[in-house]
C-alpha cells in the first residue's frame, strides 16, 4: 500500500511539471524592436519580468535608432485559467487595465501570446477585463516565445547582410503584409495593445518575415544598416524601407 501511495505521489509530481499551464512559467525569448533584436520575458505566479523590450513604437524603429525602455520592466499581474490558457491582467501606469492571452504548445516547446477578440485590450475595471476573458475565442495570435536553446539554433542560417536585394525586398513585403493584417483585424480606434507588447508584436512580424533563410538575431541596427545602405538606392525598396519605419518618410 505505501509503495502504491508512493508512485501515486510521483505521478501526480510528473503530471504538475509536465502540465501546460505549469510549463508556462519561467525563462522565455522573444524577438523585439529594441536596440537589440531579443527581448527576455520571465513569468512568474504574481509577476511579469520584461528585459530589452525597447522604445514603446507604432513603427519598427530597426535601423539603430535609440532605444529608451530598453531595460528591466516589472508588471505585477493577476493570473486567470480559462479553457486551458492563461491570461495575465495588469494595471498600467495610466489606469488601464491590460489582458494578454498565453497559451502552451508542448509540441514545438513555445509559448504563445495571443492577440484575441480583444482581449488585450485596455479596460477601465479588472471586471471589464474578467468579464473580456469569458467571451474570448484566442483565434489569433501575433507573437510566440521560445527557449534560448530555440533561439541559439537560429545562429546557423545566414546573416541578414547576406540578403539580395531581391530576398530584402521580398522580407519587406512580408513584413508590411503581417502588420497590415494585424491592424485589419484589430481596427482602429481601439485600445492598443500594451506599448511593450507593441514592440513584440512588430519584432515577431520583422523576424518570421526573414527567418526562413536568415537568422533573426541579426536583425538589428549594425547588420540592418548594410542591406539599408546597399538596396536602398532603388526607390522601389526605399519605399518598403519607409513604410517599415526603417527610413524617414519624405513628409518627416
């Protein structure tokens, strides 16, 4: 009998640490547009640890501008179970209250954040935002977060100042296209999202827009620079450039 007590004990353990909703805590890595390509995000019970996230942007700001934000941002958060996600809901320095949606994939070993039904959205009550949760579908999502270990694997691609003009041009035009898409679905004259979760959003789009052949950890101000200066030159691609925010626009 205690040996069966015993093993009921461990398995019980095993289903704690292999269970979705406990693999979302903890050390995870995703792409930015801060002045460095990688943002840390740390998840704990009652907290939310941002490193690097960079200047809160509407647009990409890639090409080395300076980055304010960029340091450590500590967000005490309520935690929510809903249907197998978790939701966090936190108070902003303004008063609003933020959602964000995060759900496990154990198979690719990521952690999704989910932009959905607008969820993410500012409320004026934690009961606006609970009550938000409730009717949430999570049918879309703008950015997942990794393990290093993910992240280091991406260093055997090709660096970005290896693009043609032609993959440039064609990453640009994904890129553009992402965040067309996003902005469609979540129409205007809404809440944005938290400005930091603005500047994932923005760096998800940029990376999974040159990831297939190129490492997104070189997607930064130095390596940018060198396809920026070398293409740009074709007004074709000096208007992808502008339209990404990695050059002034003729109006500014």
């Amino acid at each position: 009998m205690r040996s069966l007590s015993l093993r009921l004990c461990y398995l019980f353990v095993l289903c704690m640490l292999v269970s979705p909703l406990w693999a979302q805590k903890g050390d995870w890595y995703t792409f930015t547009t801060g002045s460095t390509p990688v943002c840390h995000l740390k998840i704990d019970d009652d907290e939310l640890v941002l490193e690097g996230t960079g200047t809160p942007s509407r647009q990409g700001k890639l090409a080395g501008t300076a980055s304010r934000g960029g340091g450590t941002e500590r967000l005490e958060v309520k935690r929510v179970f809903n249907r197998g996600r978790m939701y966090t809901v936190h108070l902003s320095s303004d008063n609003i209250y933020f959602c964000t949606t995060f759900q496990y994939f154990k198979n690719k070993d990521s952690l999704v954040m989910f932009c959905a039904d607008g969820v993410d959205d500012g409320y004026k009550s934690m009961q606006e935002a609970l009550t938000a949760i409730k009717k949430d579908t999570g049918t879309h999502f703008a950015v997942t977060l990794y393990k290093k270990e993910q992240l280091d694997a991406q260093k055997r691609k090709l660096p970005v100042t290896k693009a043609t003009e032609e993959e440039f041009s064609a990453g640009l035009e994904q890129f553009a296209g992402r965040m067309d898409q996003f902005w469609q679905y979540r129409g205007y004259g809404r809440y944005e999202p938290y400005y930091s979760w603005m500047n994932l959003i923005y760096g998800n789009a940029f990376a999974d827009a040159f990831r297939d052949k190129f490492n997104p950890l070189t997607l930064d101000g130095k390596n940018l620079k060198v396809p920026i200066s070398k293409y740009s030159g074709n007004p074709a691609v000096k208007k992808q450039l502008q339209e990404a925010g990695l050059l002034p626009s003729a109006d500014q």
